[in-house]
C-alpha cells in the first residue's frame, strides 16, 4: 500500500489515516453579511464539536447552466472581504479558481487552492495553481474515471505543489443525474494524497430544473457515512441558512441548522472505522 500523505491547510492537517476534518460553507458568496453570518455559524459549530475545518469560499460560479443565474460578487470584492473574514474568524480558507490568471491573487486570500470538477483536466489551470506554492484540492470530473485521477496528482507533482488532494463528487449516470461508485475512494487513495468526498455535489441532478441544477438532499448524508466509513481523509459539504431560497445549488445543500448533528454522526462513523482498521483516531 501506497504510504498516505498530510496535506497541511492553515492549522489543519487531511490525511487519510488521520481523523476526519471537514471543507464546508455555502456554494457562493450572495452577499458579504449573509456569508459571514454563515461561515460564523459553521465556526461556532465545529469549534463546539473540537472538529478541524476549512471554510469554503467562491466569488463566481463560472458554469452555472444559464447565463441569466447568479453568478457572484466578483474577485477582487470578494478577496478583500475575504482576507478580512479569514482574519476576523480564525480559520483556514479554500478558494475556487476558474483561469490561472485568477491562481496568484487567490493565493494571497486563501490557504487552498481548489480546481472545480470541470476544470480537472486543464493543464495549466492546475500548473498554475502548484505554482503559487499552495496545496491544491482537486474535484474529479463527473466524467472521470478514478484512475484517471493519477493523471490530475502525476500534474501537479511536477510543478512540485505543495500539496495535493483529490476530491470525488460522483459520476455521470446517464442524463441529468449522478450516482457514486465508493471504489473510486480506495483507488485514489492509492495514488498517496488525501482523498475527500464532496457529499452535497454527489447528489445534484445537472440541468433538471431546466436553467439550473436540482438535487436530491436527502441523499447527501447516508453517502457521506458511506464514505466516512472508509478512512478517507475529508469531507466537503455546502451548507445554506435557508437552502430553498440559496441563488446556487440549493436543492443539494444541507441546511445550517443541520450541520452539527450531521458532522456528530459522521465523526462517530470515522472513529468506528478507525477501530475496525486498526488506526488511531484519537
């Protein structure tokens, strides 16, 4: 077996023979105050459950399925309040990036970089990304294999990243769905990165409301047990207030007054298959 590495983000560590640590917040930044009141809350939640986390960020959804969908605040809006919020809070940030003009002015905001699931394969996207010098968290495409993944790690390992984990967040089922084949965990796993499992993504239902994506919610927690349940290193989650009323992927979002019972009994399920592997989690 390939020897797992730590990736280090801010003060939290993802490997994948280590306790679950968590990447969560909403999909967008709809306004400044909305997402702060968010990511406060999400703070609040996993310092009272002693849990390591990394707040989520984008300023622009680049591939909404219309043009006329929300998009964002912009980059350089959303960096300066960024900076001030990460600041103010205490905590770790990653940050999308869609064009590697956008990799060096992200970096000086964020302590990870991520590379969204279209985007995986985009080859100077992510030398760009490795050439700031941070770690980089990578969504396998809905289109993707997972042993097509190496490819994506054998990348960034060139332009010597800092860091690299590879994020699964499901497979094209036909049109407009997504199913999980848990597999694709253990085979990343093998390429010796951290492995997380994006358990709100996998559930989305691409283009079935027409001019946005729909989302099966109540799918997102049983898959994230699933996935807990063997030793990946992170899971990732977006989570709204109100997610019937979020301007992005509501329909696959858990709602904020959720998170904490939720990220209780997905924790209990890392530390029962720590045990049943033999591997500390204490």
């Amino acid at each position: 077996m390939v020897r797992q590495k730590e990736v280090k983000v801010g003060g939290v560590v993802f490997s994948n023979d280590r306790p679950l640590a968590y990447i969560a917040g909403p999909c967008v930044i709809e306004t400044t105050r909305s997402y702060a009141a968010a990511a406060a809350g999400l703070k609040a939640v996993f310092d009272a459950l002693r849990t390591p986390f990394v707040l989520k960020a984008s300023f622009d959804k680049a591939n909404r399925s219309s043009h006329s969908s929300f998009r964002g605040i912009g980059m350089q809006t959303a960096l300066d309040f960024l900076r001030e919020l990460k600041t103010r809070l205490g905590v770790p940030l990653v940050v999308d990036v869609h064009e590697p003009s956008q990799a060096g002015p992200v970096a000086e905001a964020a302590d990870l970089l991520q590379v969204p699931a279209f985007l995986c394969r985009q080859t100077d996207l992510l030398f760009a990304c490795a050439d700031t010098g941070l770690p980089v968290n990578v969504k396998k495409g809905q289109f993707l294999s997972p042993w097509e993944a190496e490819n994506i790690v054998r990348k960034l390992e060139s332009r010597k990243a800092a860091g690299i984990m590879l994020t699964e967040r499901g497979s094209t089922f036909g049109y407009g769905n997504l199913v999980v084949d848990m597999r694709a965990l253990e085979i990343m796993k093998d390429f010796g990165c951290p492995v997380i499992f994006d358990c709100t993504h996998s559930v989305q239902r691409p283009g079935a409301l027409g001019a946005a994506t729909g989302g099966d919610r109540r799918f997102a927690v049983p898959l994230a047990k699933a996935a807990a349940a063997l030793k990946i290193a992170g899971l990732f989650f977006e989570a709204h207030p109100n997610p019937a009323r979020a301007l992005s992927d509501g329909p696959n979002s858990l709602k904020l007054s959720s998170v904490k019972e939720v990220v209780s009994a997905l924790n209990r399920v890392d530390r029962l298959a720590a045990q049943l592997a033999g591997v500390n989690s204490k």
